[in-house]
C-alpha cells in the first residue's frame, strides 16, 4: 500500500473494540487512490 504512515497518530482514535497486530500500519490514502484500487477490493 502507498500511503501516509500514521500509526502514532490514528492507533489511540480507534474504537475500543477495534485493534491492530503488532506488525500492522495504519496507513492514509488518498481518496483518489482508494477509487482506483476498488475493483480489486473484495465486498465482504
């Protein structure tokens, strides 16, 4: 994934029952990005 790292910023906004492994980023894309990228991204 290309993006903007932002695991120090976004990790503590996560709801409570939300979490993330140790070896996960939280990564921002842009809008645009995530429009192209739909196609391949499954539905449920």
């Amino acid at each position: 994934m290309i993006g903007t790292e932002a695991t120090p910023l976004l990790d503590p906004e996560l709801p409570h029952d939300a979490s993330r492994a140790d070896d996960e980023r939280i990564v921002v894309i842009t809008r645009e990005t995530l429009l192209r990228a739909k196609a391949q991204i499954p539905d449920a």
